[in-house]
C-alpha cells in the first residue's frame, strides 16, 4: 500500500504539463499587415521584434524569445497550383507547457489601413482545451492597440479574461478606416461621426480640468460622455438598418429622443449648442449613408470596450440606462 501512494506521489509531482496557449492573427493578406507582441508582468517578450530583409529580397521576422516555452512565426499555406493563391498568412505565438498563471499584455501593431482577426485560446495543464475567443478590429497604419488576458492553466479555473484598451483616438480610427474600407459613406457622413467623437472627448476634458478636487469626478465626468457615445451608435445602427431607403435613413426621431432626455443636462449645453451649428445639418437630406455589418459590430464593440474600461459600475449603470448594441458576435464579451 506504501508502496502504491508513493508511486502516486511521485506521478502528482511530476505529472506532465499540458497547458498550451496560441494566438492566431492576420488581416487576410499576403503578406499579413498585422503583428503583435505579448509581455508578461515581468516585463518579459515574446513576438514581432523587427523584420529581416535579405539579400534575395526575402523578408522574414525576427522574433523576442524571452518568455519561455514561446515561439512566434508567419504561417501560410501555400498553393501547388499557380492559377490559385496561396492562403492567407497568420502571425502565430504559441507557448506550449508550463503556461504561467498571469495577466498578459498583447499589443497589436498595423502596418497598414485594414481590418484583422485575432483568434486565442487556452488549454489547461490536464490537456483540456478551452473555448477560442475571436475579436475583429479596425487599425490604422503605423498605431498599436492593446489588450490583456488573464491567464490561469489550472484545471477548472475560470477561461481567459480579455480587455481591450480604447481611447477617444482609436474611435476616431475606427471610423477612418472603416471610411477607406468603403464600410461607412459617404465622406460627409464619416466626419459628423468623428465630429461627436471629438465632441465626446472635449466634454470630458473639459470636467476634468473643471472638477479635479471633485471626489465623484469621473463619475460625474463620463456619464455625459457616454450619453454622446451611444447616441453615436445609434446613429450607426440606424444607417446599417434603413439607408437602402433614403426616406427611413431619417435620425430625427432619435435625436428628438435624445434631446428631450438630456437637453436640460447642464454638462451637454454646449455639446447641443455646437452640435445644432454643425455643417452635417446642411448635407444630411442628400448625403448617401450605409454602415456595413462588419463596421457596425466592430465600432460599436470598442465603444463598449470604452465603457467598461471605466469601471463595471459604468458598465452595469450603462447596461441598463443605455441598453448598448451587442452584437451576436460579440454578446460572450459584453454580458
């Protein structure tokens, strides 16, 4: 019988690690116009570092190496008939046995205009593989977005937490390239957009620098802004719905709407006062408007991202003040 606990033991104790976490993503090109870093609380890397160019004109990716167990690579398949293209490439990071209980930091970098999708999952140290997480997003060239994932391999511990970093910013390139996408149109109509985002990010500027000895600040400072925010998406929702008719293409209900809810609120005065002086009011019989699916989810997805940001009892209060747009696509992230 000791013999049989000791034998246990000794297989408990060195029982092998089977957790593995990979990361796929890629903005359907060839070459891929995205790549990514992933740091540890450490500080430690594993990822895109730079690029090496050889003398044949070859291009390949020299990687950071310093969180152990990690490799990262360009994949593609490629094609044995010259009428087909090869697949599109991926960067991939896997880092295989002894995944480390830890937030991680992945910071996503464009080297283009495009959209990419990023694909994560994690199995646990008895080999039992997760759910995949997959998020679409928008980047504009030469900028960087982040996330953090809180990992923990042990079997049964909760899956993977993922947030994502917004600012007022990143919005704004959300809509610049879904624009040159050709998902949001016309031209007049993607810069009222970026107008309310800018309009947004003046309002809470503005409280900041007003009320910094306020100790219910930044409560007091986001809830006009985020009042300005899902009125932004609504405005998208309302375009992605109804614009095939220029006649239901008509937002005055909803900002009739959103006048009567908040026109007394003394932190949006200036926000109604500029906004009725705004040259989009001189287009907007005539201007042709459509917000593709794929823009719609995307933009309204970092909004959120936006809010939770702030806190969960932002989000909680704007869950059920707002009722924010989720889509199908995106309900796991925003329960």
């Amino acid at each position: 019988m000791r013999t049989v606990l000791l034998f246990f033991l000794f297989n408990s104790l060195y029982a092998k690690d089977l957790s593995y976490f990979t990361i796929h993503a890629g903005s359907g090109d060839n070459p891929t116009k995205i790549q990514f870093i992933v740091s540890d609380s450490l500080g430690r890397k594993a990822g895109f570092k730079s690029f090496y160019y050889g003398d044949n004109g070859y291009v390949s990716v020299i990687a950071h190496k310093e969180i152990p167990t990690a490799t990262y690579g360009i994949e593609s398949i490629g094609s044995l008939d010259p009428n087909t293209p090869d697949e599109p490439e991926s960067a991939i990071l896997d880092i295989t046995g002894s995944v480390i209980k830890d937030t991680y930091t992945i910071q996503f970098i464009g080297f283009d205009n495009v959209k990419y999708s990023a694909e994560m999952y994690l199995c646990d140290m008895s080999g039992k593989s997760g759910k995949s997480v997959i998020y679409e997003a928008f980047i504009t060239s030469g900028t960087s977005q982040q996330y953090s994932v809180y990992l923990d391999p042990a079997p049964g511990a909760p899956a993977p937490v993922i947030k994502k970093e917004v600012t007022f910013q990143l919005l704004r390139d959300d809509i610049n390239v879904a624009y040159k996408l050709n998902q949001i149109g016309e031209e007049k109509f993607a810069n009222s957009l970026i107008k309310m985002i800018n309009m947004a990010e003046k309002i809470y500027d503005k409280c900041e620098k007003t009320d910094k000895k306020d100790g219910d600040k930044n409560k007091k400072c986001y809830r006009p802004v985020i009042s300005v925010l899902r009125m932004f998406v609504k405005r998208l929702e309302i375009t992605n719905k109804k614009c095939d008719k220029t006649a239901a293409c008509d937002e005055e209900k909803e900002w009739n709407n959103f006048h009567d809810k908040y026109g007394k609120d003394k932190d949006l005065k200036e926000f109604f006062s500029e906004w009725e002086k705004d040259e989009w009011h001189k287009y907007k019989k005539s201007c042709k408007r459509y917000v593709s699916d794929e823009a719609l989810d995307i933009i309204s997805s970092d909004v959120n991202w936006y809010v939770k940001g702030i806190g969960e009892e932002a989000w909680s209060e704007y869950k059920k003040e707002h009722k924010p747009y989720i889509s199908s696509k995106t309900k796991e992230q925003f329960k």
